[in-house]
C-alpha cells in the first residue's frame, strides 16, 4: 500500500519483526519493498544505525538526482547554444553565397553591358559611315535633278529617313561612351531656362513643368547640346509616365562629394541634376533595367529604348554617376552628378581643336583617306561637286606613298579609326615630311583623342560640312609656297590651315 502511492515509491521500508522470519519470508518481505529488517526485541542503536545509513543514502541520491538534472540542463543549453551557433552559420553562409551570387551577376551585367555597348558601338560606327554615303549621295542626287519636283520630294523623304538613323545612331554612340563630345563650362540654369518652352511644346498642357534651382550655381563641365538632348530625354519619359498629367520638376544644386558618398563618383564638387515627376514609376524589373540599351516597355514603335541609356553614357563619359529612384504609382526621380568647370569665370565655349582662317574661295587638291571605299567615293562626289579635285586612298601607308611621289595635295581629310595606322598617326607623319600641310580627322565617335589638335569633321559629315571647311582654307605664306610647289613640280599656291 505505501509503495503504490506515488510520493513513497522510493522511500525506504525497515520491517520489524517479532517473529523468526526464514530466507523465504525475507525474499517475499523484500519484493513487498523491504530494504531492510529489524527483529524485536529492537535495539535503538541497531536501528538508529541503519536509519542513518538510509538517511545518508537518501541524501546522496537525491545529490545525484540533483547533479543530473543540472548536467542534463547544461548539456540541453549547450545543445541549444551549438543550434543556434550552427543556424547563424548556415544564415551566414546563405547571406555569403547570395552576396557573391549578387556580385556575380553584377560583373555578368557589367560585361554584357560592356559587350553590348562594344557591339553597339561598332554597329553605330559601320551604320554611321553607311548614312555618310546614303545622305552624302542624296544630296548630290538632289542638285542634278532640280527640276523633278517629285523626285525631290521622294529624296527629301529618303533624306529626313536617313538623318532620323544619323540621330539613333548618335545615342547608341552615347550609350557607347564613344560620342564625339565638346565639353564646355555649362550654366545649368540658363540652358534649362533656354529650352524650357521647347521642353513645354514637348510635354504638352497637361504636364506642368518647374524648376527648383539653388542660386549661384557654378558652371559645369559638359557638352550643351547632349546635356539639352538628355533633357529633353528625360522629361519625354516623365510625359509618358503620366498619361492624366502632372508634374515635371527639374532640379539642380551643389553638392561637394567625399570618398565614397556616392558609388562610383570621384570625390570632388558637382552639380546634382535632377528630373521628377508625379507618373506611374517602375516596378523593379523595368527600374533594374532602364538604363539597358533598347529596353523599353512602350511597344514597338514607341520607343527604342535607347533615352537612358544615352543619358547614362553622356554622364559617365562627362565624369559623371546616374541614379534612378522609382516608387510605382507615386512616380520617379533621376538624378545626375556632373563635375564643375575648372574655368570658372563665365560660361564662354572652350577652345577645342585649331582655329581655321578664313581665306578666298579657291580650287583645292585634296587627298581623302577612307578605308571604306564607300564612304571615300562619297566624301570624293560631295568634294568635286564644290569644284575641287580629289584623290581616294584606303590606307595611311598608301596615302603616304601617294604623297612621297606626289606632293602636290592642299589638304589631307583622314579616317581615324583605321587598320595599321590611325589618321591622328597618319597625321603625325604628314607634319614630319610635309609639315604645312593641313590634315583634317574625320570621325564619328570619340577614339579620336582630343589632344592632337587637329580640326575634325564629324560623321556623318554633310556637303556644307565640306563647304565650311575649304572657306577656311587660305593661301601659303609665299616661302612655304615656293619651296612645296618646287618639290611638287607645280606652280600653283597650297593652303594652310592658320593657327
Ligand atoms: N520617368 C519614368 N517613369 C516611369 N518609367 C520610366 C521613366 N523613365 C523611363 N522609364 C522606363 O524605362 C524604360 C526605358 O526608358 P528609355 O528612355 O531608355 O526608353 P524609352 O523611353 O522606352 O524609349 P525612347 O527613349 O527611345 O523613346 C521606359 O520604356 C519606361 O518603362
Ligand atoms: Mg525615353
């Protein structure tokens, strides 16, 4: 009975006994839960011995049962300790491999922008000099049949195609980092407050535009013309996001950036530009990729995607960061970071390239070096039709031949980009064996360094380009002219261009 209630389970049980109790009585009181017997007549300090003995081990056990549930719990908050250590391990080795995963695929976007713009870039190059000859022989087309009014109209059209593909070709120039820029001192606020009501004829009523300027900006360093065009871009895109209408805020203020401040600018001052509106703004995957060449969510014919990207490219290639925040339905804001001027006294154009005088119009010998035939045949047609003669070469190494022979040439117009020999090496060795002869870089894109110093055309160049350039061609200096026309066997005066 004590041992089926539960608090007596293990208490320890002394039978006393009057009687002889056998082996077989001693077994059965043991399995009754006996630990023990005592026979009477009891002796008290038989008894209270083995009281104490019990005692002694009741204490011990309990100790024991004491130490265990300690160890136990120990061991359970160490358990606990190592799960929670080895869950932070495995969140830390997640975050671990999403980071490098992200990085990864970050440098994989950087290359495929990277190739994209080499490839778009190349494209852009090849279809520029395409248009040269399209828009070039147009032109001439044009003057033999001035007569044919329907004709005309038919060129007129062809030609206005083909300068929407010399304007599509531009930004996927920009996008490439490869336009051909004129940098000047830039007062943000006049030039915004010179096309604003073009910007206001774009948009349309419904969209209001503002500007928030801080007073006393300092000019900064960027080509205007791109600077109006990224603009224009980006409050085009503004437009479009807000089909009911709404706000346009164009913004610029100072800010001096420190290491680090802001991601992949320089520290040094700026001008932060910014364009807001109130439209729909992007989900995540149109914000992630705007920039992307030819990404565009406005259907075909809507857009060729091409808006970003072109303002990415013109402010990175200006020393400049892009940064776009987009929240759906409530609308977005881009914003730029554009350096300085270092010429701080007023915004007058920079000098870029040599100076050309003025001189009387006269017939020129002119040497042009394309390593596309077609393009020197068409630059070679626009050159004759102005009344001058032309000799073609595909190569540096064949125009220097020519001109070894023949010196008799009055002005060299050279490709830049070409296979051996570029045109600003061509150029070089032109001034070392001929040094008066002026030598003008044809190009489309800016591989052609800035520091040569040499006039330029830009691709693709129109017929007038060609007329404005021989009008600043004027007569050699007597001496200069003697002693070339001597070498040449001519008599006839060369031009230079004057610096
Ligand atoms: N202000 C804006 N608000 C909402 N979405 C925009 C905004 N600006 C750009 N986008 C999104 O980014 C995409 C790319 O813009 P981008 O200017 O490069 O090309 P596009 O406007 O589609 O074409 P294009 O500029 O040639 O007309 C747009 O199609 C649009 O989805
Ligand atoms: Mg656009």
């Amino acid at each position: 009975m004590i041992r089926e209630h539960p608090r007596f389970q293990k208490t320890a049980i002394i039978f006393v006994s009057a009687i002889q109790v056998n082996d077989l009585d001693l077994l059965r009181g043991y399995q009754l839960g006996a630990v023990d017997y005592v026979p009477v007549p009891v002796i008290p300090e038989l008894l209270r011995a083995k009281v104490k003995v019990f005692a002694e081990l009741y204490r011990k056990t309990r100790q024991l049962e004491r130490l265990n549930a300690e160890l136990e719990n120990r061991v359970a908050e160490r358990t606990a300790q190592l799960a929670r250590a080895n869950a932070e391990l495995e969140q830390r080795v997640e975050q671990r491999t999403r980071e490098r995963e992200e990085a990864l695929a970050q440098v994989h976007e950087m290359r495929k922008l990277e190739s994209l713009g080499q490839l778009t870039g190349g494209v852009a190059h090849d279809f520029n000099n395409l248009l040269m000859a399209v828009l070039g022989n147009l032109e001439l087309a044009k003057k033999y049949l001035r007569d044919q009014p329907r004709v005309l109209r038919l060129i007129d059209g062809a030609i206005q195609g083909g300068e929407r593909g010399a304007t599509l070709t531009k930004r996927m120039l920009a996008f490439a980092r490869r336009q051909e820029l004129k940098p000047e001192a830039v007062d943000i606020a006049k030039l915004v407050d010179s096309m604003i009501e073009m910007l206001r004829r774009s948009v349309g009523p419904a969209v209001q535009i503002a500007t928030d300027f801080e007073t006393g900006l300092t000019p900064i360093r960027v080509d205007p013309n791109q600077l109006e065009l990224a603009l224009l871009n980006l409050t085009v895109n503004a437009r479009d996001a807000m089909p009911a209408g709404g706000e346009v805020t164009i913004t610029a203020c100072r800010e001096q950036v420190g290491a680090g401040d802001v991601a992949g600018l320089a520290p040094g001052e700026y001008v932060r530009i910014g364009v807001r509106d109130t439209g729909l703004g992007m989900d995540e995957e149109t914000l992630r990729r705007a920039t992307e060449p030819f990404f565009t969510t406005k259907g075909p014919g809507h857009g060729t995607g091409l808006g970003l990207s072109m303002v990415d490219g013109l402010v990175a290639q200006s020393g400049g960061v892009l940064r776009i925040e987009s929240r759906p339905t409530i609308g977005t804001t881009v914003e730029f970071w554009l350096p300085v001027s270092a010429a701080r006294d007023g915004c007058e154009p920079e000098p870029s390239g040599a100076p050309l005088r003025v001189g009387e119009p006269r017939s020129f010998r002119v040497l042009v070096v394309d390593d596309d035939a077609m393009v020197a045949a068409g630059t070679a047609a626009m050159i004759e039709d102005l009344g001058h003669s032309v000799i073609k070469e595909q190569s540096a190494s064949r125009a220097l031949e020519h001109l070894s022979t023949r010196p008799n040439i009055d002005l060299v117009i050279t490709d830049y980009a070409m296979p051996g020999m570029t045109g600003s090496e061509l150029a070089a060795e032109i001034h070392r064996v001929l040094p008066g002869l002026p030598v003008v870089i044809a190009t489309g894109y800016s591989g052609a360094p800035e520091e040569t110093g040499l006039p330029r055309l830009n691709k693709p160049y129109r017929q007038q380009d060609l007329a404005a350039l021989f009008a600043t061609l004027t007569p050699l200096p007597a001496a200069l002219s003697i002693s070339r026309a001597a070498s040449a066997g001519e008599s006839e005066s060369i031009g230079v261009l004057g610096n």
